[in-house]
C-alpha cells in the first residue's frame, strides 16, 4: 500500500505541478523580436500561461516572459532588476499574471501603448493618463515639431545607452531641444531594450518614468524647446463616446466597476467619461458591447486553477503541499480514510476556495494554521 501510494504521489506532483519556464543563465538583451501589437496583444493578455521562478533574478526572468510571450516589458530604473523572485501560477492570465509580479514586487503595472510597464505604483497609476494627455497636447499645440511626435516609430537603445542620449536624440530629431535635461535625468548606464512601433508621445514618456517626470512644449524665438517637469498629482482625462444603446444602463454599469470616473449624457447619442487613461480603455470595451475589468491584485495573493477526477485524497493533499508551500497535518489513524477518491474542478480562486473545493464532498474539514493546514474529520 505504501508503494502505491508513493507512486501514485509521485504522480500526481507531475500532473499538479505547474509548467516550468526555463531561463537561461542570463537572459539577453530584448532585440529583434516581432512584438505582438494592438488586438494582437490584447489577445494575449487573456491567454493563460504557466510560470516558476525558483530565485531568478527579475530582469532575467522579465526579458525571458516577454521574450516567450512576444509582449514587451519595460522596468522602472527605480526597481532593482537583480533581486531574485519566487513565484508560481499556473493556467493564469498573463495581464493577471503580470499584475501579480508587480504586486509581490510591492509595485504597479500599466499599458503604455503597446508596452507593459513595471514601476512605482504612483508613477503606474499615472503614466498611461500622462501619455495620452501628452498625445493630445503635441495635437492641439499648433507646432509641426510637437505634431510630428504623433509619428509611430521602431524605437529602441543598445546597450550602455544614457538617458541623456535617448532623450537628446529624440527631441533633436524633431527639430527640439530640452532647456533642463541635466537638471532632472542622472547619468545612469542602461540596458538595451527594444519595443514595438510606438509614438513618440508614449516613448518619451516611458523613458521619463523613471524620474517620475514629463514634459511640456515652450515656443522660443529659435524654435520650440522641451522643458521636464513632476507628473501631476491629479491628472484629469475626458473622452466622448458615441453610444446609441440605453444611457442609464451604460452609466450604471460604467460607476459599478469605477466608482471614481465621472460620467455624463446629452441624452440621445452620447457620453462623456472623465477618467484615468486605464479606465477610459475598458469603458471603450464595455460600450463597444466587450468586458470591462477593474481587477485589483493585493501583494501575495495567488490564484489556483485546477481539476481532480476521481483521485485519492491523500496524495492530492501530497501534491498541493508543494503548490501550497504549506503541509497538511492529519491526525494518526486516519490514512486509510484519505483514500476516498474527489473530483472537483476550480478556476482562478484563492487558496481558502481551493481548499473549499478540495473537502466539500469529503468527511474532512480543515483549518490554516500559519505554515501548515490542520485536517480533521468534520463533526
């Protein structure tokens, strides 16, 4: 019997375990990939992938993610790259995934066109809302420089690059100058990075992320200069949508999932939402007949998906330990009761509904205790 079930354990940790992403010893530099962009990239955000990192250092294990998934990632200078991260999900969404990342990092995540940031969560929470705003200055503003930074581009920098440099050579090639680079950006040495076709708009503004700055547009006798500045406190963003569907209900709906965004009707063919640029993207979604998400992930919460089908319990238990990071205590004498065979089937829950699911047709009950999870028979 205890062959069996040793074997059988052996077994299931197989079946159970998440799928390994190997990493090399060092990743290398983001180059020359075909970057998935736009729907592309919106599709693979809701595609679920497997993830473990056994102490891989962060910048190794976020170059080999966007390598293998084609979605390109971008790190805050703020945030060490050569901490060393245990982490591991298995069928998870990767935007949800890489939320989570961000979360055990005590950081935040945003989408700046078509590249994911990871940095401070002030500067996250702001930056896309900072990109966009930018966009429609550089529209509005009437200069042929400011406008020709609406041009999507290839952008990119090798290896050693400054940030006096990338942003000298980008204001440069459009006919502007900055009047107080040097006062803000410190000489740091870069890694190389490469991203997909953007604006300048969204470029200057990731690059400028990491001093939690931005920019805005002086008209000068010899042309028009770029002058940094903090990134506001509070930033506000209106967008008109065109919607002929009921208002009440799409408002409705709209203050449900974002609470914080002002919405306003003409009554007939349109609305008006003040908002973040994260907000404006999935009530875009929500009125174009789509899902709208506001998906917030806490530091350390984890997410399982599985399904059993007529299996002991015992050695599903021995399985989840090495998922769970915890162990199962049962009590002496109860062995052979743990061979009553469970089928269940979970999707993204907590650890407290996988359990749930794990005992609800069983004579067992369980209780977390820390480090381990106490099983007893239910009374």
């Amino acid at each position: 019997m205890r062959s069996y079930l040793r074997n059988l354990t052996q077994l299931l940790i197989g079946v159970l375990t998440a799928q390994i992403l190997l990493l090399g010893s060092q990743a290398q530099a983001q180059e020359n990939i075909d970057w998935r962009t736009e729907a592309d990239l919106e599709k693979q955000l809701q595609s679920s992938f497997d993830l473990t990192w056994e102490e891989v250092p962060l910048r190794d294990g976020l170059m080999r993610l966007a390598q293998t998934q084609r979605v390109a990632i971008f790190l805050d200078r703020r945030v060490d790259p050569d901490q060393t991260m245990k982490m591991k999900f298995t069928n998870e969404r990767l935007e949800l995934g890489l939320q989570r990342i961000a979360a055990q990092l005590g950081i935040g995540m945003a989408r700046v066109g078509d590249v994911i940031y990871l940095g401070p969560q002030d500067t996250a929470s702001r930056l896309p809302t900072v990109a966009e705003l930018q966009t429609q200055f550089a529209k509005s503003s009437g200069y042929p420089e400011a406008v020709k930074l609406l041009d999507r581009k290839k952008y990119g920098w090798p290896k050693l690059s400054t940030p006096e440099e990338i942003l000298t050579e980008v204001a440069t090639s459009h006919g502007m100058r900055w009047n107080n680079l040097d006062v803000v950006i410190k000489h740091d040495l870069w890694p190389a990075v490469d991203f997909p076709p953007m604006k300048s708009t969204e470029y200057l503004s990731l690059v400028l992320a990491g001093y939690h700055a931005s920019y805005r547009f002086n008209k000068t006798d010899d042309g028009v200069e770029l002058q940094l500045v903090a990134i506001p406190d509070e930033l506000s963003l209106t967008r008109v949508y065109p919607y002929a569907g009921n208002h009440d209900e799409a408002i409705a709906k709209i203050q449900e999932l974002f609470p914080d965004a002002k919405v306003q009707s003409d009554g007939k063919r349109k609305l008006a939402v003040t908002g973040p640029q994260q907000v404006q993207e999935q009530v875009a979604k929500l009125l174009r007949g789509g899902t709208a998400r506001n998906t917030v992930v806490m530091p350390g919460e984890k997410r399982y998906t599985l399904n059993v089908e007529q299996l002991p319990l015992g050695p599903v238990l021995k399985a989840l330990e090495q998922q769970l990071g915890m162990d199962f205590e049962v009590p002496d004498g109860m062995e052979e009761a743990l061979m009553q065979r469970i089928s269940f089937s979970v999707k993204t829950v907590d650890v407290t509904g996988l359990l749930d699911a794990v005992f609800k047709d069983t004579d067992f009950t369980y209780e977390i205790q820390e480090k381990k999870i106490l099983v007893t028979k239910k009374p």
